[in-house]
C-alpha cells in the first residue's frame, strides 16, 4: 500500500509540489517566528548581561508609583549623596560609583533629532567605568560645562568627529557642546544595543540630568574578591534603609531581559497568529487537492476496490499520501524557517536594533515540534474528508462511463448555516465581553460556514462575475468551466476569502478609528493648534507663556502627564495649566462641581472613572504621585469623558511632583478672523531649539493619528500577504489540475480551431472570476467582521464606522490581477498541448 | 512497393509520399511508409486496415494534426506541410472539420452552443439556413437545447457530425466515429455521413476497422503495415470483408 501510494505521489509531481507548498509556506512562517524570537532573545539576554558586567549591586530610590514597567526613564527621584557615602562604608564593597544618567537626544547636523528604533538615547557622566568595558577611541575625557564624549553608535549615525559641534537635548534647555572624544566597547562594538549615549563631564550631568549636584540616578557597588553578589545586596540593603531599593546584577540583568522576552513573547504569538491563518488557508487547498484527485482518481480507485481493496485501505492509501506530503513539507518548512528566521534577525540587528550583537542562529525545540505537529496535522486534517469519500467510491464506478455526479449540496448547506451561524455568536459574545479567544475562534468558525455556504452561493454570483467578463467565445468557455464545480471553485476562492476578509475587517476597524478621530477633533476639539511632541518630548511651561502672548492667540492651555496612583490604582493623569481653558477647547460638559474650582488639592474627573470609584463631588481620593508623600484630594469637579479627555486631572500645582516638569501637550486657540496659519507661522518659532516638539493645525494632527493606524494597517497586510500568496497557490493549483482533467477537451477544442492564446484566454477568465469570487466574498465577510468588531469598541472611542471604499475596491483589483497571474502557468500549460497528444490522451 | 490511387483532377486533400516514423533506433515504428493518396472532392472515403497499420497516422497527417517526416500534404489547394501554429489553426477554423471516437463534445454547451463552436471560436458568421438543414438532416431539431449529458452516445456523436459541417469545410475527418456506438446508433452516424456526401458533396474520410461502416463509403482505401495496399470503389460488405481477410493472410 505505501508503495502504491509513494508511486501515486511521484506521478503527480505538480500536485505534491503545489499542495506542499502551501503547507510549507505555513510551516515556513511557524519556524521563522520561533528562530527569530528565539535568536533576539538570547542576543538581549547577551546584550544584559554585557551591560551589568562589572555591576555587583545597585541601589536606586523605591518608586513611588508601583507596577510601572521598568521604564527607567519616568522611574524614581535621584539618590542624595549621603547614600554613596554609606554604601562606601559596608563591609565587602569594594568600589562604589555614583551614576549620573538622564535622557539626552542629540540634533542631528541636518536639525532633526537623532532616532534609534527603540533603544534608549542616554546622557552619563563621564566617570570611572567599573565594567571595563567602555573604551575611549579618540580624544579625551570632557571637561567643564561645554565639552561631550560620544558614543560610536552616536558619533557614527549623526556624522560626527572630534571637534564638531552638537546639539543635545536634555532636562535643560537645548545647548551646544564641543564634541571631545568618541568611545565604544571591547570587541570593537560602536554601542551595546543600538542604544545613542553622551557623556558630560561629571558637574555637567548633575546639572543638565538630574537638575542639581549631590544627587545620583543610582549607585553601583562593587563587590571585594569572594563576597557574592546577593550578599553585598544584602548589606547594603540593610544599611541604607527602606526608601532604597538594591538589586545584584544579575537580577537587573535578568529583569531587563525578562521585559525584552515578555515584549518578544507577544511578538511571537502575532507572528504565530498570522501563521496560524496561513496555514488554515493551506488547509483548504489541501483539502481542495485531495478532492479534486479522488474525484480525477475515481475510476482509478473503483477498479481497487473492483479488486479487492478494502474500504480502509483505500482512506489509508489518501491519508497516507496526506501524511508524505504533510512530513515532507515539515521538513522544508522548517528548515525555510529557520533560513526566514535568521534573514529577519539580522535584518531586526542592521536596521532595527542599531548594532545589536546577534546571539548564533539556533533551533529552538519549539520550533521544531510545532512545525511537525502543525505542519502534519493540518495536511492529514484536510486530507480525512476525501479519504472518506475516497473510501465510499463503489466498485461499480468503474464501469460507469462519466465521473460521479454531482453531489446535492444540502448537507454542507446546512452545516455551513449552523457553522456561521455558531462562529457569528461566539464572535459576538466574544466581541461584546472582551474575551479574545472566543473572538478568533468565532472568526474561524465564521470562516469554516462560509466555506461550506460557498458552493451554494458561487452558482448565481460566478454567473453575474462571468458574465462581466464574457464578450468573446473563450471568456463564455471560461466562465462556464468556473461554474462547473461548484465546490472545487468555492473552496479556492474562499481560501482566498480569508485573507481579504481579514485585511478588510482590519481596514474598516482603522478607518472607522481615523473617522472617529476626526469627529472628536472637529466636533470637540475647538483648539486651532495643537503642540505635541513625539516620543515622549517636552517643552518647557514657560513656552506656553509665550505661546499665549503671541498675538492672534485667543487661549492656550497645556498640561503635564505622569502615571500616578490614584486611591492605589496605577493610572496615567494630566496635571492642566487653565481648566476653563481645558472645557473651552476640549468641549467638556460638567455634570457636577465646575472646572472654575480645580485648584490646590483638587481634581477633575470624568463621570465613568467617578462612578467606578464610587465617588461625587467633595469625595476625597489619594494621590501618589512620582515624587513626594501621598497626598489626599477632593473631587472638584465631575464632567462627561469625550474622545479627548478622560480620567483623572489635577490642577498645575501638582506637576512639581511629577517625573518631569516639562509640558507634554499644548492647545491653542486663535483668534476669530486671524488666519491660523498666520499664527502657526509665530508659534512654530518659540519650539526652534525643540525639533521633536511640533505645532500642527487640526487636520495635520488627524492625518498623523491616521497615518500611525495607516502603518499598523500596513503591517497586517504584509503579513497576511503570505496567507493571499498561500491562496494563490490554491487557484494555480486548482487550475492546473483542471487543465489536466480537460486535457481532451483542450485538444478537441483545439483540433476545432481554438488559437493557443484564445485558450489561454479562456482559462485566465476562470481564473479571474474564481479569485473575484473570492474578493467578493472577503469583503462582504470582512464587513461583517469590520461593523461587529467596530460596534464592540464603541466604549473605546470608535463611535464612527467608516467603509475604506477605495481600499476595498483597490482590493478587488489586486485579486482580478491575482487572478491573471495564477493562471498564467495553468494557461501556458493548456495552450502548450499537443492537440493530437491531447485528444488521443487516455 | 508504393501505390498511388485516386487520379481525380478534383482532390479535396492529397498525401504525397508521406512518410511517418515513431521513436528512433531500436524502437522506431515506421507508422506510414511513402504513402501517397487522394481524397476526392465531394466522395465518402473510407480509409481501412488492420489495428497498427496506420490509418489513424495518415489522418492525422492528411488534418494537419500531425507532421510528416517527408512527403507533403495538401488539404483544398493549401499546402499543410510546414505550416505553423497559427496557419494550422486557421486550416481547422476554415478547411477541415472533426468527429472524433468520443470525447467529443464541451459537457458546459448546449447541443446547439457545440454545434456553432467552431464558428464562435473562429468569430465567423452563421449560416441559419445551412445549420438548419445540417440540424434537420442529423434529427436535432428538438434536443438543440440539450446538454451533451442528456443525450445518448448516438446523439452526441450526431451533434459531432453537425458542428463538422456547420462550417462547410473543404472535408471532414471521422477517427472510428462508431467506434463507442452501437449498432442502430452507428447506421444512423455513418447514414448521415454518406448522406453529405451524396447531398451536400460533402469530402468525408473516415478511419474505420469496420468492413460494415466502410461499405457505406464510396471508396475504400486499404492500408497494411503504413502502406495503402488497395482500393475498392462503392464497395459492398462482403467485398470490403473479403479484402481484409485476404489482407491479413498476406501480411501474417
Ligand atoms: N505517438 C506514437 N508513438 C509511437 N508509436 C506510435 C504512436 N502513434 C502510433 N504509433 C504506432 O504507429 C503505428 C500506427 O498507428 P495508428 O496509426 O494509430 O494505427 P491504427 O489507427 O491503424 O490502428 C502503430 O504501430 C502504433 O503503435
Ligand atoms: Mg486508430
């Protein structure tokens, strides 16, 4: 039997190749996740370990706000000197180092603000290094207030040398400094992680990163010969007191990795997840390849079983033909993966990470069990229906002069209608409680009845597609060979269905998002300008005096941002500098108290937070903020939430205990009958030494929301492009698998007078209106995604639903062209046939 | 020893020394061996022979489906030998019609849509009084709107016979068109094809191992072995069965 099967395979070298291929392609996308994931995890877990070399022990002030991420930059007030004076005095330490260490963005020469791709851009003293890792390449150590050491990292990316100029960015307003030194790292390394550092001189950090002298970010304590490292944590620890917390180097390490691997974990389950919706799509041209050969095999099988083959040999002879091919496409997929894998390492190293040192490329165990059990249990899972149906073939068929008829489509009908119908509840449900696995496999479930309703459908909707496209005799030919099995050609196009459903769904959710946001901002905001500024930039308070006073400036207002603990509950807030302001350009509605009385300690809050806190106005809460006690504040003011404000705010006062006095966002309005941009013009110098900070008018602000949901739409279509490609495959597949099966009618239409390129066109019209089938479907199934997943966010500020027609209908052009190029090789096929070979084919 | 029948000054289609060889070395099969013949415009002939002999080949050849190792075709006054794809094709759209064993109709057209695919595929012009006729002389009329599923092998292979005529071409070739029938149904194809003959001066060829169907032809031309070996001219039953026998004691 193996053998039969073995040969049955090799006979059919397309077949294999065509349906492995989309089995490979999924297991391919599965392997590379885990090699990539696995390979950056262990280059970070390398990079820690590298950076606390030399660290023993670290003490740093307990933040004030628990359950932040780590962030090291919002984190924790900076440590009096006194602590490195009793930390030099335990036993066992060895040396002692106070850091200096603050977020420090340098201007590049072209007047931008150099960008790393996630890395932090730090400022330090220049100090003793107690790695020993840092090297200084060129030049010398900085000294006074005007002098930096570079990063070779920094030096390298901005294009600057020894003797240069460069502009930095820091606590302190924007200044210039002479560029003295560059350094690196042992191994010739320009930085650790793709990470941008400035070293001042030690009076200079304390000034432009902390504020002040006398104050360190943190300690770092060596360890004498033979104390271990949680020893020395221990004294210390002991010594200091309960305001410092001391960590060994290991556990930083070790913390800093583990926040990396939480990052790369959720990575990996979207990676994983796209896999996992490439492979359903390969399931289905399994499974499509499978009936279509025992449909092509009938008589075939009906003369084994005429012989004498049992019912279970003849399931065993399909599932095992499955199994080879689910094996052999494991392997290659696997083995691609790891290929794919370590091109997007070292992609992720050169453009993403600035000059992480990449770990060697490994094959995580993971990687290889879940190729093989995905990859062979998709292809047998695929395979068991048409081993059934193989199984049932009478003996009698193979005398029977045509193939079986068609099957009645009852049963999938009603299947499919209990399938959607199931997949649309779950999704339901799921969508309305939030619960997200219920949401996927509602969506899968979806898929699965739609499939099956598909044949049922294809009828009258490939009848009106084709007859689009049938002007000439061969798109007649066409469209009615695309009618001819409903199932085979239902199967494809809705293995097309799900990619397109997907990125439609995507599409509607994003565009109704950008539509909701430009309601909020033409409907709420009155604010002409808007002054915000990327990756957490800020501007000084006394900006926005300036702000007010340029004329042509009817209001302005800003506000602080921080996370905070509210009654014990970690959130993030605004500290605004005008709250008549605030209700004036934000449009807010008071339902209790009045924004007039936001003064001292008090807070304004919106309704939903207030009833969740079981509060009214006169109601007292607790606030923690980044610095300072924990302070009691009463509620002032109780107002609506809309799209721009929510939660909790407090009055300016209050930003003095923030992590950063600085501004983040500003509003202004202008003054009716002076042209906004006039005022624009005035504004946009007052943040000349800020390049980061920028001053938009409202439709510039919507178009850089939009833009930032534009390139998260664009990521999902990159990776559901592999589950379209996989779709395609499907349609070249089922193509060539008809040419064969029509080899005779080929000939014989050939031998009548058919031209090899009426041919060709007969069979790009198939094609065409199978994957325009497919579109279609995907549209519509992706709309009713789109509406039910908008409706369930409503709460979360997507009041609007908005259809991205041009996208959609970009969307169905992009499949009549899938549909042209998946026929070209069927196409070519057909037209290349020998008409004598042809009709004399047996 | 070569044989050269038929000197009617009026040929539909002319072999002159064909010559048709399959494989190379060892294997190569001399299928026709300087086969030269005539087919006479507006007659019924019947090629015939023993399995093997080649008959097939030499339509093949004489359709422009097949090329020949040397010797020329003609078909009408057009030369076939050397002409490409596209000359081909335009040989089938104009000059010569089919009517294969089986397989012989689009399962996704009605009787009619089969029967005027030739002409739809060429872009040509219905002649609604000629299908009339052709429809009426095969008994069509009423299964027109039939797919080729509904109707018997008998009706099939008389739509077969009515789309090779439909475009009135220089001749008609039939490959064993009874070959898959049975009895009543094949009198009814091979009376329809003697019929065009008579009544429409029809060139009809037709490749038969059937000394019954071959009796209905005007002339029969016997091959053995790649060569024509004899011919018979309105011949009867026994006449074409006698040939044979004594063919196939000579050859054996
Ligand atoms: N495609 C082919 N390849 C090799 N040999 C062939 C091929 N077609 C026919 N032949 C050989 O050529 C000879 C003549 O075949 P054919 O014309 O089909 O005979 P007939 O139709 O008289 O039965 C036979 O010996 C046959 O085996
Ligand atoms: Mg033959």
């Amino acid at each position: 039997m193996f053998r039969a099967t073995l040969k049955s395979l090799m006979a059919r070298k397309l077949r294999l190749l065509l349906s492995g291929l989309s089995v490979v392609l999924g297991v391919m996308f599965v392997s590379g996740s885990f090699v990539l994931t696995d390979t950056l995890d262990r280059s970070f877990d390398s990079l820690f370990s590298s950076v606390y070399t030399g660290v023993d022990a670290q003490v740093t002030t307990k933040p004030k706000v628990q359950g932040g991420d780590g962030d090291p930059e919002s984190s924790a007030a900076a440590l009096p000197a006194s602590v490195l004076e009793t930390v030099r005095g335990v036993d066992g330490v060895r040396a002692v180092v106070g850091d200096v260490v603050g977020p420090a963005r340098a201007i590049g020469k072209n007047g931008k603000v150099l960008t790393t791709s996630g890395a932090p851009r730090l400022g330090d003293a220049w100090a003793e290094d107690l790695s020993g890792q840092r090297v200084l390449r060129e030049g010398r150590a900085p000294e006074g207030d005007r002098e930096v050491v570079l990063g070779g990292f920094l030096a390298k990316s901005g294009g600057f040398a020894v003797g240069d100029e460069v502009a930095v960015l820091t606590a302190a307003p924007k200044q210039t400094y002479e560029v003295v030194g560059v350094f690196g790292y042992q191994g010739g390394r320009d930085s650790l992680g793709g990470e941008m550092s400035i070293s001042f001189s030690p009076a200079t950090a304390h000034r432009v990163l902390l504020g002040g002298p006398d104050t360190y970010t943190s300690v770092t304590v060596q360890a004498a010969d033979g104390v271990p490292q949680d020893v020395v944590r221990d004294r210390v620890a002991a010594a200091i007191g309960a305001d410092y917390q001391v960590k060994t180097g290991t556990e930083l390490a070790k913390a800093q990795t583990d926040s990396i691997g939480e990052g790369l974990k959720f990575f990996n389950y979207i990676l994983l997840g796209f896999a996992g919706i490439a492979l359903f799509v390969g399931a289905f041209i399994i499974f499509n390849t499978f009936s279509i050969i025992v449909a092509q095999r009938t008589k075939e099988l009906a003369l084994m079983r005429a012989m004498g083959a049992s019912r279970r040999q003849m399931m065993v002879s399909v599932v095992l033909e499955a199994l080879v091919i689910g094996v052999v496409a494991s392997v290659v997929g696997l083995g691609a993966g790891v290929g794919v894998g370590a091109l997007l390492a070292r992609l992720f190293a050169t453009f993403g990470g600035g000059s992480l040192q990449l770990a060697s490329i490994g094959l995580p165990a993971a990687a290889v069990v879940s190729s093989f059990a995905v990859g062979i249990l998709v292809t047998m899972a695929a395979s068991v229906f048409p081993a059934v149906r193989a199984s049932r073939i009478a003996p009698v068929a193979a005398m029977r002069e045509a193939a079986t008829p068609d099957r009645p489509l009852t049963k999938p009908t009603v299947a499919g209608a209990a399938l959607s119908a199931t997949g649309g509840t779950l999704l339901g449900i799921g969508l309305a409680n939030g619960v997200l696995w219920m949401v996927f496999s509602g969506i899968l479930v979806a898929f699965l009845g739609v499939a099956l309703l598909t044949p049922l459908i294809s009828k009258p909707v490939v009848a009106v597609i084709g007859g689009l496209l049938s002007w000439s005799t061969p798109g007649t030919l066409g469209r009615r060979n695309s009618a001819r099995n409903p199932r085979r050609t239902a199967i494809t196009a809705a293995a097309l269905m799900v990619g397109i459903a997907l990125i439609t769904g995507v599409s509607i959710v994003l565009t109704s998002a950008t539509a909701s946001i430009t309601k909020v901002a033409d409907s709420q905001i009155s604010a002409d300008l808007i002054i915000s500024g990327e990756e957490g930039a800020t501007f000084e308070p006394a900006v926005l005096d300036r702000v007010r006073s340029t004329p042509g400036v009817e209001s302005a207002f800003g506000f602080y941002s921080d996370y905070a603990a509210v009654d014990g509950d970690r959130m993030h807030l605004q500290a605004v500098t005008d709250f008549p302001a605030m209700q004036r350009l934000f449009g807010l509605r008071a339902t209790a108290g009045s924004f007039a009385d936001v003064t001292g300690r008090t807070v304004a809050m919106a309704e939903e937070t207030a009833k969740a806190k079981n509060l009214g106005v006169g109601s007292t809460v607790t606030v923690q903020l980044a610095k300072g006690e924990q302070q009691t504040y009463s509620v002032a003011v109780i107002y609506a939430k809309n799209g721009v404000m929510d939660g909790v705010q407090l009055s300016a006062a209050a930003a003095a205990d923030f992590s950063s006095a600085e501004l983040t966002d500003a509003f202004a309005k202008v003054a009716a009958g002076t042209p906004v941009a006039d005022v624009q013009h005035r504004v946009e110098p007052l943040f000349a030494d800020n390049p980061e900070v920028s001053v938009q008018d409202r439709s510039a602000f919507v178009r850089q929301q939009a833009a930032q949901l534009d390139t998260v739409l664009l990521m999902v279509q990159i990776l559901l492009a592999l589950a379209i490609l996989i779709a395609v495959l499907g349609v070249v597949n089922t193509l060539a698998l008809s040419v064969v099966e029509r080899t005779r009618e080929l000939g014989m239409l050939r031998a009548i007078g058919m031209r090899r390129a009426q041919v060709m066109r007969m069979i790009i019209v198939e094609s065409v209106v199978i994957s325009v089938f497919g579109a279609l479907l995907g549209l519509l199934v992706g709309s009713g995604l789109g509406v039910a997943t908008v409706r369930a966010l409503r709460d979360q500020g997507i009041t609007e639903l908005g259809f991205p027609w041009a996208r959609m209908g970009t969307y169905l052009a992009v499949a009549a062209v899938i549909g042209v190029v998946a026929a070209i090789l069927p196409a070519i096929r057909a037209a290349r046939l020998n008409v004598l070979n042809a009709i004399s084919y047996e | 020893m070569t044989v050269t029948v038929g000197t009617s000054t009026s040929t539909a289609a002319r072999a002159v020394g064909v010559t048709k060889v399959y494989g190379s070395g060892e294997a190569a099969v001399t299928a026709l061996d300087g086969v030269s013949v005539d087919i006479e415009r507006g007659r019924f002939t019947a090629i015939m022979g023993p399995s093997g002999s080649g008959k097939s080949t030499l339509m093949h050849c004489l359709a422009g489906l097949d090329d020949v190792d040397s010797g020329e075709v003609f078909v009408g006054d057009a030369r076939v030998t050397g002409l490409r794809d596209k000359g081909l094709t335009d040989l089938r759209r104009t000059k010569v019609g089919f009517v294969f064993q089986q397989f012989n109709l689009l399962p996704t057209l009605t009787a009619e849509e089969n029967i005027l695919l030739p002409l739809a595929i060429g872009g040509r012009k219905v002649d609604r009084a000629w299908f009339d006729t052709v429809v009426d002389t095969v008994g069509l009329r009423d299964r027109l709107g039939h797919r080729p599923t509904q109707l018997s092998g008998g009706q099939q292979q008389r739509v077969a016979c009515a789309r090779a005529l439909v475009g009135r071409p220089d001749v008609v070739f039939a490959d064993e068109p009874t070959g898959n029938l049975d009895s009543r149904s094949g009198a009814e194809v091979l009376g329809f094809l003697q019929r065009s003959a008579q009544e429409f001066g029809q060139t009809v060829v037709m490749v038969t191992h059937d000394a019954n169907a071959a009796s209905y032809a005007d002339r029969v031309v016997f091959l053995a072995d790649g060569r024509i070996v004899r011919e018979l001219v309105e011949p009867t039953a026994e006449a074409v069965l006698d040939t044979m026998k004594h063919l196939d004691g000579g050859v054996a």
